[in-house]
C-alpha cells in the first residue's frame, strides 16, 4: 500500500480493540480515526470522514446484519467491509458478499490476519478465513448452479484457482504470465460451466458447493 487508508474500528470489547491496535500498530499506511461502540455512533462517524475501511464486529449491527451493510454499501461503495465475529454460523457468504462485505474474519483468529486481509481487500480482493467459509450457510434456493462437478481445462483450472483467492483478471495474468484479455476469455468460460455471472458469485459458488473439478487435458 502506497498511502495512507483511514479505518473506522465498530466494536464494544475494549480487549479485542486493543489487540487491533496493536497488530496494526506496525502498517504505517493504516491510520485508525475512530473505535465507537454502536452502529449508530459509526453512521454518524462515516457522514464526517468517511473511512476507507470499516472493521465491524457483525454482534454490534441490529436486526439483520445483511440488510444493514447492503445499505451501507449503496450509500458508500468504494468503502470496504471487514465483518468479524466469534460465531459465523448461518451467515450466508454469497449474500455478505452482494452486501459488499470484502473480508470475513473468525474474532479468535483477528489479530493473526488482520494485516494480510487489509492488503488483499485494499487492491480489490477478497479474504475469509477457511474456518467461516466452513461454517458460512446459504438458502436452499440460491440462484447459483447446484452442479458442483464441473471440466476445467488444465487453464482454466490455473485461472479458477487463483479467481476464487479475490485476484482480479489483471493480478491473474501477471501471475500466469497471460494477456489479461485471454484471462477475462477463460473466467467468461468458467462463468458458463458454473452457471454464475461474476466472479463475486464464483467464489461464493466455489466455497458454497465445495467445488469438484475434473481436469480435461
């Protein structure tokens, strides 16, 4: 990161705020403007000086947390979402992501990965920890393909696999040393196989379905 990200932390356990503060003590370009305690106190923290990322226990957000942040993130989309908790359970990941939410983080595991969460969802990507991808649930009628065995070209596979990290097309292709044009041709493709139509909803498709791919050589 190149410059300064302001972050607004929501949460009322002085405890877990501290060890924040202290895993990012060391990442000059996060500055913490504000720790408030209520949704409402954030709300009115982020009219005044919005921050470029918000860090929200999801314990701390009324009624339906979903409905809450879908909102929020209308209202101001280029701020980016870290939900954490210490039980995400029936927390709906394909719908968390539509709501804008870039990064879901177990509250045990918080001060670990803070850091490398902030970095990957700053340059546009996503990171769950594998524990909430788990534990994470979605309705039974989710508009996504339910058919989890899908043909990969060898590719496509390489394409996949890093598509469902939260790369985007152009970090993709410097990886692989490809056009960004043929990786945009190969996710059009994957997007067709899976049944999805972007790439928030195949990485949702991928954890949802715990993905069975067979390579075709």
């Amino acid at each position: 990161m190149n410059k300064s990200r302001k972050l607004l932390l929501v949460d009322n356990c002085s405890l877990t705020s501290l060890g924040i503060k202290h895993a990012l003590s060391g990442i000059n370009e996060i500055k913490i403007i504000g720790i408030v305690a209520s949704w409402q106190q954030a709300e009115q923290l982020v009219h005044n000086i919005p921050p470029n990322i918000i860090l929200i226990s999801h314990t701390i957000l009324p009624f339906s947390e979903i409905t809450i942040l879908a909102d929020f993130h209308q209202s101001y989309p280029d701020i980016k979402i870290i939900l954490f908790g210490d039980d995400c359970n029936g927390l709906c990941l394909q719908r968390l992501m539509k709501a804008g939410v870039c990064s879901l983080i177990l509250k045990q595991k918080l001060t670990d990965v803070i850091s490398s969460a902030i970095q990957i969802v700053i340059q546009g990507g996503y990171y769950f920890c594998p524990s909430t991808i788990n534990n994470s649930s979605c309705p039974t009628n989710t508009t996504l393909s339910p058919n989890n065995i899908i043909t990969l070209t060898s590719r496509e596979q390489q394409v996949f696999d890093l598509a469902i990290t939260g790369l985007n097309a152009v970090q993709i292709a410097s990886q692989l040393d490809l056009a960004p044009q043929t990786i945009r041709n190969n996710l059009s493709s994957i997007y067709c196989k899976t049944g999805v139509q972007s790439q928030v909803e195949l990485t949702a498709w991928a954890w949802q379905y715990r993905y069975t791919t067979n390579d075709n050589k």
